[in-house]
C-alpha cells in the first residue's frame, strides 16, 4: 500500500469521529484520534481474521464430511483411508469462499494502515492524515457550502455521512493541498466509496467531483 493511501484512509476514519464543532479539535486531539482508530482496526482485524479463521475450519470440515459420506468410501473396508471425490457444484463454496476474501483484505488493509502509521519512517502517512483534517478545519464552511452548491435537490446534513467525509477529503486535496494529481484524489475517493459507502455513492461522489473541477479549471 502507498503512504498517500493509506494517509487518506486514516483521513477518513479520523473524520468520521469528529462531531460538528470540527474547530474545537487540536492537532494533540488529532494525534489521540488516529491513536485510537489504529488501535480500533487493529482490534477489527483480528476479529475479522477470527472470523475468516472460523469459516475456512467450517468448509473443511464440511468437505471432510461430504468425502467420508461419499459412496465411493462408504464402501471402502472398515479401518481404510478415505480416498479423493469430486466436490459437487462450486456454487456451493464460490459464495463462502468471496466472504473469505473481502473479510481477509479487510483485514490486510487494517494491518497495512496500522503499521504504515506506527513505523517511525512512514511518519509522513500520520502527518498527512493530520494535515489533511487541520486544512479541513481552516476551510470546513467554504468545503460543505461547495458540497451544498453541486449536489442539487440534496440537503447536506442529510447526505450519507461517509459520503460527505470522502468528498471533503478529495476537495480538500483538490483545492488546498495540491500536490497530488487530481485524477490520483479522484480515483481514490471513489475506491474509498466503493469501499466503505453504499452502492450509489461512487457515481454520486465522481459526480460533485466532476463539478469541482471543473469550476475550478483543474486539469
């Protein structure tokens, strides 16, 4: 994982614990956020590997047993090794076997978050998740009320709240920190919402997007 991601993933966890009066934070209650939400996704990674651990212990036995059952050595002698079967229809395990994988990359990312945030010599990703939110708090009013402006028929306290989170991120990138490429803060808000939001949220995020930059004339 580049730092610049996992920077903003940690962005994004970090805003979605501040409340309203986003001003009041300082940059010692920023450091203790992202303290706390390593700690949090480590905590979730181990459990998500538990589970992932639970069922993969579950398929084998589940196989074990349609092998010992099968025909073929029900009737083997008594006392003699079970030999291989075919297994039956994959649709079977194809739906445990994609659960395994999204909680195991769940997990990796968790991981891969935490240990780029506490190695000394990937400092830069925890200074930028801060850097990220202490440019949010400068400029919150003028980031929502561009928001507000382009997502029509959308009151912004009702918008989904990952969602506002990740369009404050890119905004923020895009119009204040401008040192990575707008299509880079653009590709990633939409993995952050295909990630973490609903199914809609990526059109819907690419869309304001879309209209920020070109208002602004970014290339």
């Amino acid at each position: 994982m580049q730092a610049r991601r996992a920077a903003r993933e940690l962005a994004f966890i970090l805003f979605s614990q501040f409340d309203k009066k986003i001003t009041n934070y300082t940059k010692d209650d920023l450091k203790d956020i992202i303290i706390k939400s390593v700690r949090i996704l480590t905590s979730s990674a181990s459990d998500e590997m538990k589970i992932a651990l639970g069922a993969l212990v579950d398929m084998k036995n589940r196989i074990d047993d349609y092998e010992a059952e099968h025909e073929t050595n029900l009737n083997r002698p008594i006392g003699v090794a079970n030999v291989p079967v075919p297994l039956p229809m994959t649709s079977d395990m194809t739906g445990r076997i994609e659960q395994m994988i999204d909680i195991a990359e769940k997990a990796m990312l968790a991981l891969e978050i935490a240990e780029f945030t506490t190695l000394d010599s990937q400092s830069d990703v925890k200074d930028f998740a801060i850097k990220i939110a202490e440019t949010f708090q400068q400029n919150h009013q003028e980031v929502d009320n561009i928001i507000q402006k382009h997502a029509k028929n959308w009151d912004l306290g009702r918008l989904v709240k990952m969602d506002k989170d990740i369009l404050r991120i890119a905004i923020v990138e895009l119009l204040y920190i401008k040192d990575t490429p707008m299509k880079v803060v653009v590709d990633e808000a939409l993995e952050l919402a295909k990630k973490y939001s609903t199914d809609d949220s990526a059109a819907f995020i690419n869309g304001i997007l879309a209209k920020v930059i070109v208002e602004n004339g970014l290339k």
